[in-house]
C-alpha cells in the first residue's frame, strides 16, 4: 500500500487527539494481562534483547536512580533495576493501572522490589522534580503520546545534567524489500493474529497505524534536539524495524 493510502487510512482509524489519551489507557488496560506473552510473540522473543540494549544506552552504574516512562508491565525497569543494583533506585511509571498492577507483581517475583517502584504517572507531566534521575528511558511509548515534544522536555527535565534520555520505538526499514516484507507482517499478519490472542482487535489494528503517523527516525531526532537534548544519535536495530534514540540532557 502507498504511503499516501496509510496515512488516510491511519487519520480514519486512529481516535482524535482530544481522546487520544483516553482510548490509549483503556486499551492498554483491556490488554494487559496478555501484553507480555504478545510481545514475545510478535517480535519472536527479540523485544527481550531490544530493552537490554536500552538499558545499556542509558550508560547507569550500581548505586544510579533511574526513571522508566510509560513502563507499561515494567520490563524495562526491572532490567534497570539489575543494572543499578541493590543500592540503586528505579522508578517505573504509567498512567494504566493495570498494566502497574502487573509490573508490581513481577518485581516480586523476581525479588527487585526494593530496588523498583511503580507509580502512576502520565508522561506529559513528570511528578518529579529537576534533575532527580540519573537516566530516563521509554520503550514502545512515545506513538501514544499526544505531545512528543512535551514528552521529550519532561524526560530531558527530570534527568540531570549530563545523563541520558534513551527512547525505544518501532520503526520503518528503508530498504525496499525489508520495508514490503515489513509492511506485510505489520499491518496484516499482526492484527489478525494478534487480535485473536489479545481478544482485541482493536489494539493491534492501532499498533500499526499509529506507527505510520509517527516521525522518522530523523524527524524525531530532531524533536528530541528541539526538546533540548544534546549530542542526539539514533541506532537501528533487527533490519531498521526499532530504533533506539539516545539523547544528553544539557
Ligand atoms: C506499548 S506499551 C509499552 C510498555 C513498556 N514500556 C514496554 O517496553 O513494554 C505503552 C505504555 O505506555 C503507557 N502510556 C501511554 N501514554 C501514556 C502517558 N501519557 N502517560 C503514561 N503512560 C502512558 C500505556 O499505558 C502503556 O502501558
């Protein structure tokens, strides 16, 4: 399909920025309770070794507090969690309940919940104050917020000077075969299979439409940089499909 039709057809299924938030909480509450066994599937396990990658980004040592953003089911954080070590700090933050539930229920289980807390949030106004963390991190996030450039100047202000904001995102491939082999699996084998197991269908026809309204990788670098963060690069991973975008909070 050209990317002028995905655009249109995107503009149709996705909700208004007004509802934007709303729709977004209760889908990720509808789904959480399968949201992990999903990804795994989805990605066929990669997702694992994508958040281990980002939490290298963000360059933490033992003893570091960390914030993950939109955690979600807490993935990301636990992964900080084993990076920063007993005397660290991590906090986990989203505004789904119950995706927070399940996040909470794995720390326990693995034993890290004296490291990381789970706290609701919403990523466009941090209840932190400036500077409080040694890194931010956000994974598979920001195509559901309704302003990126607010969501990039929260993270950059509640990171100290000279640590990292690292953001973890689906992306296109640009290679011409890699991008129709993409297309192919995300806007249809992903919603037909996906809705089947997640019971809604819905929220795997928003994942790939939300993605073709998402920046490039290059545009969103720059928002990144217009939302003062420094020293902006970008790494590709798995054939360009996700992109991990670091960036130096000033
Ligand atoms: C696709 S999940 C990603 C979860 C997790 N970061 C991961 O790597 O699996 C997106 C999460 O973002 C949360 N979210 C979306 N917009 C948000 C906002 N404005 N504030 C807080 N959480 C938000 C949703 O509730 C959901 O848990």
């Amino acid at each position: 399909m050209r990317e002028e039709s995905l655009r249109r057809r995107a503009a149709k299924v996705l909700p208004p920025p007004e509802r934007k938030a709303e729709y977004v909480r209760e889908m990720f509450t509808q789904i959480a309770p399968a949201y992990d066994r999903i990804n795994r599937l989805m990605t066929f396990g990669l997702d694992r070794q994508w958040r281990r990658w980002t939490v290298l980004h963000a360059n933490l040592r033992p003893g570091d507090r960390a914030l993950d953003v939109a955690t979600g089911t807490g993935d990301i954080a636990l992964e900080l969690a084993r990076r920063v070590g007993p005397v660290g700090t991590v906090i986990g933050t989203d505004f789904s309940d119950g995706m927070l539930r399940l996040a909470r229920s794995k720390a326990r289980a693995a034993g890290l919940e004296d490291v990381v807390r789970f706290q609701w949030a919403d990523a466009l106004d941090l209840p932190f104050g400036d500077g409080e963390f040694d890194a931010a991190t956000v994974g598979f996030a920001g195509r559901n917020v309704t302003d990126l450039h607010r969501f990039f100047s929260e993270m950059r202000r509640v990171v100290r000077p000279g640590g990292r904001v690292v953001h973890l995102e689906i992306s296109r491939p640009t290679q011409p075969v890699l991008s129709a082999l993409f297309r192919l699996y995300f806007y249809n084998v992903i919603p037909a299979l996906e809705g089947r197991l997640a019971g809604a269908r819905s929220a795997y026809t928003y994942l790939p439409n939300s993605l073709t309204l998402f920046p490039s990788v290059e545009d969103l670098a720059k928002i990144m940089r217009e939302a003062g963060l420094v020293d902006v690069q970008y790494y590709p991973l798995t054939f360009g499909t996700v992109t991990i975008h670091v960036g130096v909070a000033p």
